[in-house]
C-alpha cells in the first residue's frame, strides 16, 4: 500500500497498456498498407497489369510446378502464379464446392478427377491436355530397418507400417492397384497409414515414421538422399499415370490461364519436367530413378521471404479478426454479464460451441454458409464481388469466428468480477445504467477485456482446421504460418518449418505471459481496495 | 419525514417492518441475519419489497398498490455501504467529482473531514478509516436528504472507528440530514443514536432511547447482544485529574472509573464487559483493583461458558463471566455473597460525542481527553 508499490504497479500497468497499443498499431499499419495493396488486384481482374492466377496442382508437382511457374513468369512479366497443392481428390472437391470458382489452372495426377470436373462443367473438355507420366516407387528410411528388398518383401511380419495415399487420392488408387495386383492387399490391410496426399506420405517415410511408402518416383527423386529406394513398380500392375492439365472454364483470368496450360505443354515446360522425373505421355518410361539434380533449389533468402509472407498473412487475418471479435465479444460478453433473461446461458453455450467443436467441423459448417455453393456467399460474389472461401478474407473469417468465443467468455468475466456494490453505488450517486458501465464497469473490467483481446488474437493466429477447409493453402493468398508450417512439413522443408515453428512459440509464450500479468494485476488492485 | 411500511419474503425470512423518522440519527440495531440491513437497502432502492410502501415528504419511493417503484438515482437517498465503495481506478478527488456538486462544497467537505492530503491518492492507498470519509463526502456531495449506512465501521480500525463515530455525529448536528445508521455494536449505537429500533427475525421488537432499550431489554437475543456489557449510568461525583480517574455513584455503589468529560453532579453512562469483572468469595486485600463491592449471586447460565448474574447490595445488577471450573470451585450459586473486583480501565464510556466540555467546533478538535479514557 505504500506509494512505491502503487507507482511500480501503475508504471507495469502503463507498460501492458502501452505494449497492447504498439501491437495494435503495427498491426494496422500492416494491415492498412497490405490490404490497399490486395484491394486494388481484387478489383480488376482483366486488366494485364499484375495478374494473380491460382493454379491448383497435385501435391506430387510441388517441386516441378513451383520451377515452372517462376520460369513462366519470368517470361510473363505481369502474371504472378499462386499455387495451391493438395491431393487430387481434395482440389477435385474444393473447385465443386465452389462452384469452379477461385482458381484458374487445375493439373491432377489422374484422369478421374478432371473427368468429374469435365462432367460437372467447370472444365471444358477441348481444354484439357495430358501434360505428364510417371510411376510408383517403393521407398524406405535411409538404413531400411525392415530390410526390404522388394515389393514381395512387403508380405514380411517385419514390415509394421506402409505409408499410403488415402484411398481416394491418384498416387493412393495405383499404389493400392499395385498392392491388389501382387496380392498384399489382404496382408497389409491393417498396417496402412493413410495420408491426405503423396507428400505426406513421403515425409513419414523420410523422418523413418514408417517401414516403407508408396510414392511417385518423381518424389523419391526430389529427395534422394533422403530415403532409399527399393523398387520401381512395373507399369502394368497399375492403370497409366497420366497427368491431365486444364483451365477452369469461369476462371476470371482465361487469357493468363491459357497461357499458363501452354506453357506447361511447351519445350521449356518439358525439360523442367524431365529433369524433375516426369516424362511427356507417349515417351518410354522410365524404370530406374533419374538423377538428382532437381535444378535451383531453395535458398535461405526465398525461404525467410516465404515465412515473412506467411507471417504477414497471419497478422492481416487475425487483425482483421480481432477487429470485429473484439467489439463484438465485449458487446456480448457484457450483455451475458449484465441482463439476466430467460435462456442466458443457452445462448452463452451455443456462442460458446465454435470453441468447443473441432475446429474441421466449424470449417465445415462456415463452408455450407458461406462457400460459393451457399445462398450467402452467392449474394456476397454477385452483388459485392466477394468472395469468401478460398480467399483471405475467408481466413479471417475462420479465425474470428474460433476466436470470438474466447473474447466473449473473457468480457463476460471481467464484467462480472468488476465488484457489483461498485455499480450500486454509483446508482446511489444518481449515475444512470449506461452511465456506469461506460465510466466505472468498463474501465475496471479493462485489464481482463486486454487479456481477452490478447487471448483471441493468438487463438486467430493459431488457427488451422477451419481456416485450412474454407480457405485452403494457397501461397501468399492463404497459406497462413499455421498452414505454411504444414506445407513446409510436407515437403520436407525443415528449414522454412523450423523457422516458422520458432516465431508462433516465441509469440505463444508471449501471450501467455502478458495475459498472466494482466490478471494478477487486476487481482492486486482489487484486493488492495478491499484492504 | 421517511414512513417506511414494508414486507419482503425471501424463502423462509420474512421481513415486516413499519416506522416513521424525521430527524437526528436512527439506529436499526440487531444481530446478523434481523434483516436490519435488508430494511436499509429497500429503502435506498438497492432492492424491492413484496409490499408496502415508502414515502419521504409525502413523495411516494415505493407503492406496491399504485406501482410506483422510484429508480435508486431518483431516490436522492445517500448510501454508505459496510466495506469503502470508492471506485479503486479513481483518485479521491475523481470520486468526489463523479458525485457532482460544487467544487466549493468538495473543498469545505475535505477540511472539514480532515483529509486534505490523501484527496489524490487512490483508494488502495488510504486506510479504511480514510477511504470511508471520502465515500461520506462523495454521497453528501449529492445533497442527500438522507443518509443510509450500513455498518460502516466494518472497514475501519478500532482507534479510527471511535474519531470516525464523533465526527459523524458532529456532521448529523451540522448538516441536519436525517441519519439511519445500522448496527450491531452497542457502543456504536450508544455513541451517535438518537434513537434505537431493535430488530430480530426480520421484525421491530424495541424501539426508543438507546437508553431504554439496552437498560432494560425486551428481547433475550438483544440481552445477549448487549449482554456483551454491563451498562452504568452514574452520577458524576469528583474527578482526579493527575490520577485520569473520576469517581461516580453509580446506583449507590461507588465506582471509580477513567476520568471523564462530564462535570460534576451531571450523569454519565459507561459499560464493562462481564469478561473483566472477577468475583472473590470474600473480601480481597493486596488487589490493584480499585473497585470492590459486594453482592448477592442471583442466578447462573449455562452456556458454552457460565454467565453469572450478581445483585449489589446496593441495588445495581452486573453479569460476570466465569469458567466452569470457576464456578464449581467457587462454589457460586444463587444465594451466595460473592464480592465483585473490578479495575477502572476495564470501564468505557459509552457517550463521549454528546460532550460539550471544551471549543464549540467538534470536527476540527482531535479529542483528546477520549485518547486518555481508552483502555491501554
């Protein structure tokens, strides 16, 4: 109670508040000079300057298309190619629930995918062109601790583990043809573990989770000397691989999209192509591995300027998050607090649920309400030219609306710990209700509605699951740090994975300790006033 | 003038009350759970009756027959709570403020109170004693037309508690504002109420001086309440400056007790607790005490401790608390002569407010003579 201690308190008080000011000026600084920026592209689709295409591409093209596509814009000064790479059947099913619309370029690992878009109408079926082959290769952890030595080995009890493809996605249907043909099907049927695309698969068997995987032999290439390689299947014990390219038939950018399918079929294209593993359809194919030399690799120059977008990104969505959970979490939290109606705390739960529920099934939810697909985002793309998914904008939606329970849970405690004699005692002094919530509730409740804010601003950059469903991966549109960690997993970039991982763990921390100071500091006060 | 006629149930408690009071300081006295503070707060609007009503000035605040039901900021009723409602993000000054009012009134209000320099420190940075009359000036600040407190010594330390009491009596004869002041402390009650209404299970059992009702109580809860000390009312019969003793005739039985503001020939109430009086089996020689009379054990309670009864010969009647273990060596039943030994300082006084004795300004004096009659 002595002068010193109430100066020291104050003085740390000044520094929360001060720090929470800084925090939320750099953030709407960058918010402000990145958002002008995106605003202008979105709005002018056609005009030549500074295109952004979207090209969604299997995950087993990562490495290729990425080559390829900085190739093409050198050559095309003015179109800059946004890649989107995820197992087949998942892009299949993000252009459906979406209405064909988001993305420019589709290329898949198998025919049946773009037969479905073809029939569904997205895609039309004079532009489609084969652009590909490949083949599946049998790969082990470097040291092959089950010692297989060939596909039949795989009937052996040591194999405990097969790392797969799920069974939908074209590097999982010829892996489990193979499979069926040399009749391990049955033996193997409890050892799968199934992943959500080829690159997943690669990574387990690269980090030695697993005892074997099947892949592409292009993706063993990349990575070499990572793993080993056993066996490369024969091309009858599975159907062709071919790999189909085509232009979406509502892409805003047809002129830049066809472009880009030329160029993929070009000479240039071919040779990245080749020395990448991939032979054009209709040449020899290829039966053992080809070399390694993949071409340029990244550097730790692209890979801090990659992290940086990521970064950027994150803060732009949690921002923007932040900026209507926070008035809005405090608006609720304060009504919860505040009026005592029939069905309180019904609505306080079912408010509460997007905190609760997987974050996959909120995504999934935000997807049926919001995707181009529903009532909601339809009006949005025809009158506003909105568009939620698959956008940043849907990210920031996603994590706002994760986030906003926690802001409300963490108002409506504040208020409710504010000391209630306070508020009656400022009804005796003749202030009205609206009155002592502005200068005596709202000013007492401010520390735990800092801490809120803080909470639900990490808890938006953190998110994943249903940022990830409504608004994809898609590299420096909506490939956030969380979603950029995973990328950078997948394909085995430790590098751009570690650095990433470092900074949302320093941030982490950093919340949980300015969030802990806060409430001991609301506690101290309050108890010295209660003496 | 307040009339209050009101009946609230709150499960099994019911509340049914109904008294008028027009000036000086009403004590709603009783133990915890008599609804005294219940009472306090309907009439300040902090809650509702199931029905009756309230009028001030013949302004109805609460009528459950025509639905009238004045807001709490309507009442213009000021609002004293038990533990210091300063709002802790505030400055004294700021709290001040907040209340409205002329900057004049704030300035005269803080010299008078004496508190000129904490009025920029925050609440977590007072005492209780000092954070209370900061809360007193923000409510006058208003103009009350009355003043609700509810135990608001309960923050307050022993020693400022007695200086706080004075000067809230002192402000009661300023001002004039009707005071209702609720307690359960008898000297409390004795040091600044004009009047006493006794409460218990939500009900007005006594009501009248303080006087009356802790003399001779109607009620056993309130006998035990203020059982809890030996009220004597004597007159006045010499005073020993240099020994601090003034000695009384207090129903013809001479005590000697810390010296005292009253002149003499005049009458004087103090109390002392049944825990400081000793009995002997006869007559003591060698003691310090220098009280020592005789009397007649009338009856003994049985309680977690035994309280035994004792009629002076001389007619006044005091209680004594014993141990069981006393009591059977002793021997002390009803019948019994015992004498009685009691040391000056084990008594109080009961009324130091109502003195008139020296400068005609009672806030601004520090009292010190009450410093001297405290128990060391």
């Amino acid at each position: 109670m002595t002068r010193t201690r109430q100066n020291v308190t104050a003085d740390k008080g000044h520094e929360i508040q001060r720090f929470a000011k800084v925090l939320k000026l750099t953030t709407c600084m960058i918010l402000i000079t990145t958002l002008t920026g995106s605003a202008n592209d979105a709005r002018a689709p056609t005009a030549e300057k500074h295109i952004k295409i979207t090209v969604s591409a299997a995950a087993s093209l990562n490495d290729v298309f990425t080559e390829i596509g900085r190739r093409f814009e050198e050559t095309h000064p003015g179109v800059v190619v946004q890649f989107n790479f995820l197992g087949s059947n998942h892009l299949q099913r993000q252009i459906e629930g979406n209405d064909g619309v988001g993305v420019d370029v589709f290329a898949c690992a198998a025919e049946a995918p773009m037969d479905a878009l073809v029939a569904g109408g997205f895609v039309r079926p004079e532009d489609r062109r084969l652009f590909a082959g490949n083949r599946i290769a049998l790969v082990v952890p470097v040291g092959n601790p089950a010692r297989i030595t060939s596909f039949a080995d795989l009937a052996d009890p040591r194999v405990q583990t097969l790392a797969i493809s799920g069974e939908r996605v074209p590097a999982g249907i010829y892996a489990r043809q193979v499979l069926e043909k040399l009749n391990l099907t049955q033996t193997l049927s409890n050892k799968l573990v199934n992943t959500a695309h080829v690159r997943q698969a690669l990574a387990y068997v690269i980090q030695g989770e697993v005892s074997a995987g099947l892949v592409y032999a292009t993706d063993a290439a990349q990575v070499a000397d990572a793993l080993q390689l056993v066996e490369i299947a024969d091309t009858i014990w599975h159907d062709p691989i071919r790999y189909p390219i085509a232009m979406l038939d509502r892409s805003p950018h047809p002129d830049a999209a066809w472009k880009f399918v030329d160029f993929v079929m070009s000479n240039i294209a071919t040779e990245i192509l080749e020395r990448h593993g991939f032979r054009r359809p209709g040449r020899a194919t290829l039966s053992k591995l080809p070399s390694i030399n993949t071409g340029e690799k990244l550097d730790n120059s692209d890979r801090l300027h990659k992290a940086w977008i990521a970064l950027k990104l994150s803060l732009l969505a949690a921002t923007g998050a932040l900026m209507v959970v926070f008035p809005l979490g405090t608006l609720v939290g304060a009504i919860l607090a505040k009026c005592n109606f029939r069905g309180r705390e019904l609505l306080d739960s079912v408010l509460t649920l997007p905190m609760v529920l997987p974050p996959t099934v909120t995504g999934y939810y935000l997807m049926i309400m919001l995707g181009s697909r529903s009532w909601v985002g339809r009006t949005l793309e025809d009158i506003l030219g909105i568009h939620v998914s698959l956008s940043l904008l849907g990210a920031g939606i996603a994590s706002g609306v994760i986030a906003f329970p926690l802001m409300m849970k963490s108002a409506r405690t504040a208020f409710e710990s504010v000391n209630h004699e306070l508020e009656l005692a400022s009804y005796t002094l003749g202030k009205g209700r609206i009155t002592t919530l502005l200068r005596i509730t709202l000013p007492l409740a401010k520390n735990g509605l800092v801490g809120g804010a803080i909470l639900s601003f990490a808890r938006a950059i953190g998110e994943f699951g249903a940022t990830f469903m409504l608004a994809g991966m898609i590299e420096g549109r909506t490939m956030t740090m969380p979603s950029a960690i995973f990328n950078a997993f997948t394909n085995h970039d430790d590098a751009t994975a570690q650095i990433l991982v470092l900074v949302l763990t320093i941030f982490s921390i950093g919340v949980i300790y300015l969030t802990n100071r806060l409430n001991s500091r609301t506690m101290d006060r309050q108890d010295e006033a209660e003496l | 003038m307040l009339q209050v006629a009101i009946q609230k149930q709150v499960g099994a408690f019911k509340l049914d009350v109904a008294f008028q009071h027009e000036g000086g300081t009403l004590i709603l006295f009783g133990p915890s759970g008599s609804g005294k503070t219940t009472t306090l707060r309907n009439i300040a609007g902090l809650d509702r009756p199931t029905s009756g009503h309230i009028t001030f000035d013949g302004e109805a605040l609460y009528d459950r027959s025509k639905r009238i039901n004045m807001r709490v900021q309507q009442r213009r009723l000021g609002f004293i709570f038990q533990q210091p409602s300063l709002f802790p993000h505030m400055t004294a000054r700021e709290n001040i403020a907040y209340a409205g009012g002329k900057t004049s009134d704030a300035e005269r209000w803080i010299e008078l109170f004496g508190v000129q320099h904490i009025v920029d420190q925050h609440p977590n940075q007072m005492s209780g004693g000092e954070q209370q009359r900061i809360t007193i000036i923000r409510a006058l600040m208003r103009q009350p037309r009355c003043l609700l407190m509810d135990e608001p010594m309960s923050a307050v330390d022993a020693g400022t508690r007695h200086l706080l009491l004075h000067e809230l009596h002192a402000l009661q004869r300023e001002t004039k504002i009707p005071m209702i002041y609720v307690t359960h402390n008898v000297s409390e009650a004795y040091r600044i109420g004009d009047r006493v209404i006794v409460m218990e299970g939500g009900r007005i059992v006594q009501d009248g001086l303080p006087i009356e009702v802790f003399h001779t109580p109607t009620s056993a809860a309130i006998a035990s309440l203020s059982g809890t000390e030996n009220i004597i009312t004597g007159r006045v019969l010499s005073h020993n400056a240099e020994d601090h003793t003034t000695t009384i005739d207090a129903q013809g039985a001479t005590l000697h007790v810390p010296l005292c503001h009253e002149k003499i020939g005049k009458s004087t109430t103090l109390a002392v607790r049944p825990e400081d009086i000793l009995l002997a089996t006869g007559e003591v020689s060698g003691t310090s005490a220098r009280n020592q009379v005789a009397g007649r054990v009338v009856k003994v309670r049985y309680d977690t401790f035994p309280t035994v009864l004792v009629a002076l010969d001389t007619g006044l009647s005091l209680r004594a608390k014993l141990t069981h273990q006393s009591v059977k060596f002793l021997k002390i039943e009803p019948g019994r002569r015992v004498y009685l030994l009691m040391k000056t300082w084990a008594f109080h006084p009961l009324d130091a407010g109502r003195s008139h004795h020296h400068t005609p300004d009672p806030l601004k004096d520090t009292p010190t003579n009450d410093n001297a009659m405290r128990r060391p």
